[in-house]
C-alpha cells in the first residue's frame, strides 16, 4: 500500500516527464527522416564524391555512442563557439543519430524495388526524380515501415539520455520524484512500465500503419 501512495503521489510529475518524452521521440523523428531519406538517396547515387561523405555520417553516428554524440554537441561545441540550448541539443543529438538508422532502412527499401520499375518509369519519359518520388519511393516506404517503426520506439527509449543535459524527461522526472521520496525500487520500476506502455503504444500504431499501406497496395 506504501508503494501504491508513493506511486499516486508521483504519477503527475511522472506522466508530465512522459509527455515530454513523446515529445522528444516524435520532433527527433521527424528530424531523422529529414535527414535520413536525402542520405540515403546520396548513398545510392553512382557519384562518389555524393555518396561517400553519406556513407561517412552514417559510419560515424552508428559506430559512437549516442551518449558521446550528446556531449559532443551541448558541452563540446561551445568551446567551438556554437551553443545550443539544452531542448536543441537534445532534439539535435537524437536526429542525427536516428537520421543514420533510418537512412539505412530508406536506403535498403530503396534498393529493393526491382530496376524492371525504374526502367519501365524511364521508358515512360519519367526521370530519375520523378521516378523515384511517384513509383520508387510509396512502395519503399511500405517496406521500410516495419525498421523504421523500430527507429521510433528505439527512440522512445533513446531520449533517457537526454536527462544528462539537465533536459527534464520521464528519466529526469524520476530522478526528482526519488529524491524527495528516497524510494528508487518502485520509482523506477514505474518508470519501466511507463516506457513499456509507450513502445506497446507504437507498436500497435507500427501494425496499423502496415495494413492500410498493405490494403492500399492490394487495392491498386
């Protein structure tokens, strides 16, 4: 019963840290697809002096940590004379990261589709702009919903990170609520299921947006 008064006691600091974490995942989201389908168009591009700076974000972002990649940018850029506040730099630091995992998903659904379509565009007058944007790219998404769905949830738990840039979160509001409670057991386990309950939220979300895409390309 302790526990379930310290639980409803910290519940609207909790929840409002959630908040803030959905926040965090969906802006870094949208970042990463910002960033991630122009990579991936460059890196399946023939020319080497456009692709190979891609493949060199993409090798540096998936090969650090994205807790290093977070100090680089709040606490090593200033001494550069480039600041970001710690919202910025949060968001910032989640983008770049996830922008390299979604390229690579984009990129493999990309070059999944047969070169029979893109011929069959080219033979149409489409170019290779057009190509892409009105036949390659609705059916890639349908096949990179799934990896970058996992992106999304992975991110939800990605932005506990951005707690060590004072960047108040769910993780962050944790902190707080244990340090007026001295009870971190059921704090954090309540954190846990909150996590939890989001990525079971995404998934449910991931599998809807698989059948009305799967519908919308049987119905064709």
């Amino acid at each position: 019963m302790e526990w379930l008064e310290l639980l409803r006691e910290a519940a609207p600091v909790m929840l409002r840290g959630a908040g803030y974490t959905v926040l965090f995942a969906l802006a870094a989201m949208l970042g990463g697809l910002l960033i991630g389908f122009p990579v991936a168009v460059l890196r399946l591009l023939p020319y080497r002096w456009l692709s190979w700076p891609a493949s060199v974000y993409v090798s540096l972002m998936r090969g650090t940590p994205l807790l290093v990649q977070m100090f680089v940018i709040y606490y090593g850029l200033p001494s550069v004379g480039i600041e970001f506040t710690p919202v910025t730099a949060g968001i910032l630091a989640l983008s770049l990261n996830s922008g390299a995992f979604l390229s690579e998903s984009l990129r493999g659904a990309i070059a999944s589709i047969s070169k029979g379509q893109w011929a069959a565009s080219f033979s149409l007058g489409l170019g290779y702009w057009s190509t892409l944007y009105y036949v390659v790219l609705p059916q890639a998404l349908r096949v990179a919903v799934p990896a970058m769905s996992n992106t999304l949830i992975s991110l939800i738990k990605d932005t506990s990170l951005v707690s060590v840039i004072t960047l108040t979160e769910l993780m962050l509001s944790t902190k707080e609520v244990i340090a007026t409670t001295f009870q971190p057991l059921p704090m954090y386990l309540a954190a846990a299921g909150i996590y939890w309950l989001l990525s079971l939220l995404f998934e449910a979300l991931q599998r809807r947006a698989e059948q009305r895409l799967n519908r919308a390309h049987h119905s064709r």
